[in-house]
C-alpha cells in the first residue's frame, strides 16, 4: 500500500468512507489522509467511483486518521477531492 502514499484516495471502511490524500500509515496503525472528506451518502458505489461525484459530504478540517482494522478497500481517486460541505 505504500505505493499510494502521495496519491488522492478512496478509503471503505465497514461504516464509513472516507476521500483524501494518503500521506503515511501511522506506526500505531492508521491511515493518514490530508485534505479528507467524509462521505455519507456516495450513491450507486460505482457511479460515485466513475464520476467523483458524491450525495452527502463532509470535509475534515485537518488530518483525518482511519484505522486499518476497519478499512474493507482502498483504491486510488482520479477526482478533485472532496472540499465543500454537501
């Protein structure tokens, strides 16, 4: 997964998903994302991952950490991220 850290991605936790910039993986186990969003509602999971586009999003306003022991799947986010509150 270390190959992704610089790039935008998409995070599926088993509640949450969450979009940002992969800055590191904490030695404590978590995901670091700059510039992250919370995602509450993407729509058809597919459509949101095709388009970028999102139902209901709100913006971290700092770090976001994710815990690896929650994350289903990471896949890369070839969008703008996700900043203005939906």
């Amino acid at each position: 997964m270390n190959e992704l850290i610089g790039k935008d991605i998409v995070v599926r936790t088993v509640t949450l998903y969450h979009v940002g910039r992969f800055v590191e993986i904490s030695p404590d186990g978590f995901l670091v994302l700059d510039d992250a969003a919370w995602v509450a509602d993407t729509g058809r999971w597919s459509t949101f991952l095709t388009t970028g586009k999102a139902n209901e999003v709100e913006p971290f306003p700092g770090r976001c950490y994710v815990s690896l022991g929650a994350v289903v799947d990471v896949c890369e986010w070839s969008h703008a991220l996700l900043r203005d509150v939906k």
